[in-house]
C-alpha cells in the first residue's frame, strides 16, 4: 500500500484555507474592536454632552452676588458721610453756643466795671479826698474824666471841714445795651452820709445811675454818668 501525498494544489488549497480563515476570523475581530471602540468612545462623549447639559442648568441656577469690596466701599462711604454731617451739625450747634458764653462773659465785664466805678467815685472820708479824683480815674475816660475831677476838687475843702464820710453800696447791676465797642449800664446803689455836724446820724439815699461806657482794648471805661433814681431816706428828726 503506498502512501499518497497530497499535491501540490490541496496544500495550497488548504493553506489558502487556512488563510483565507485567519483573515476573515481577524477581520471579524477588527470589526469588533473598532465597533467596541467606537461605542465607547460615543459613550464618554454622550456622558461629556450630559454633564454639560448639567453644568449649564447649574450655571443657570446660581444668583449673582455683589463683590464683596464694592459692599466695603459704600459702607464706608455712607460712615462718612454721617461723620461729616454729625460734624457739620454740632459745629453750627456749637457755634451760636460759644459765641453767647462770650457775649456774657463781657456783659459780666462790664457790669462789674461799673459797679466798681460808683463805688469808688462816691465813697471817701476827710483822710483819702485829695486822692478821690485820681483813684477814680482809672475806670473813667474823655470829659467824663475831666469833669469829674474838677467837681470833686470843688467839694473837697467843704467836705473835710464838716468832716463827711460817704459811703455807698452796690445793690445791683446790670448792662442795658451793647455793641462792639460801646455799652450802657445800669447800677443801683445805696449811700449813708455821717458828719459831727448832725451828730452822725446817717443820711440815707437811694440812687440809681445810668452809665455809658466805652471800649479801650481789654478794658471798659466810664465816658458819661446820670443820676436816674434819687430817693432821700434819712430819718427826720421831730
């Protein structure tokens, strides 16, 4: 028995089989790869197009917020503005309020001024009359002065010689009218006379004065003097 061989066209016949298998089981496998490839990659990108979609109604969905230094800023703005106009509001209140503690502090002034004026003008005794006109001169000023001065001189030797001493008394005082550099005031006095020649029994007055007075500087002076009350309240003797 002998063996037989196959021939030539059978090996090639079925190698080309063989071959013709292979590619084809490749080709199917290719296939299914690149379908499998391309429905994964479809699918990323179906998952991307979803989470955009979302992303796009979470975009949507979210309020618009103001920068937090644009808040600061007007916060600050508006403290400011309270500032200036608190600051505004107390320098027109305090104004008006210190220039009238001024406008009291002279009328003191000058009250004072003039109560000390009358008392000194019409108190001495037969010891300290030479010296009356020049210790009065420091709160008089003008004719006033000079007026003064010549009345006193005129009384001076009868007052001595029947021994006079005048005393007066402030009672009261207070400025009538005032401007920048003139003033008027009014001072209410009381005056006792005694004199060895009525055997000291007091006098008694009641006098009232209108004084006009003028600035010079820091100080006020006396420049005119009238008698506005005079009540004689001495007791009379039977």
């Amino acid at each position: 028995m002998e063996d037989q061989q196959p021939a030539t066209g059978d090996l090639s016949d079925d190698v080309s089989g063989d071959t013709s298998e292979q590619a084809a089981s490749v080709d199917t496998d290719a296939s299914e790869s690149d379908t499998d490839a391309a429905e994964s990659s479809s699918e990323p990108e179906a998952s991307d197009a979803e989470s955009t979609g979302d992303d796009a109604d979470a975009v949507v969905g979210f309020k618009t917020r103001r920068p937090a230094g644009r808040r600061l800023f007007v916060a600050a703005a508006v403290a400011a503005a309270l500032f200036v106009g608190s600051a505004a509001f107390a320098g027109a209140t305090v104004q008006p309020y210190l220039t009238d503690r001024a406008v009291v502090a002279t009328k003191l002034r000058i009250a004072e001024t003039a109560a000390n004026a009358i008392t000194t003008l019409w108190t001495y005794n037969p010891d300290n009359m030479d010296k009356l006109a020049d210790r009065a001169a420091r709160y008089l000023s003008g004719d006033f002065e000079a007026q003064y001065r010549k009345y006193i001189d005129a009384i001076a030797p009868t007052n001595k010689q029947a021994q006079i001493t005048n005393t007066t008394q402030v009672t009261g005082a207070a400025v009538e009218s005032l401007t920048a550099t003139d003033a008027t005031a009014i001072v209410y006095t009381n005056t006792t006379s005694t004199s060895p020649l009525t055997k000291n029994i007091p006098s008694l007055k009641y006098l009232s004065y209108r004084l006009n007075l003028k600035r010079d500087r820091a100080r006020w002076l006396v420049t005119k003097m009238t008698t506005i009350t005079s009540l004689d309240l001495t007791p009379q003797l039977g």
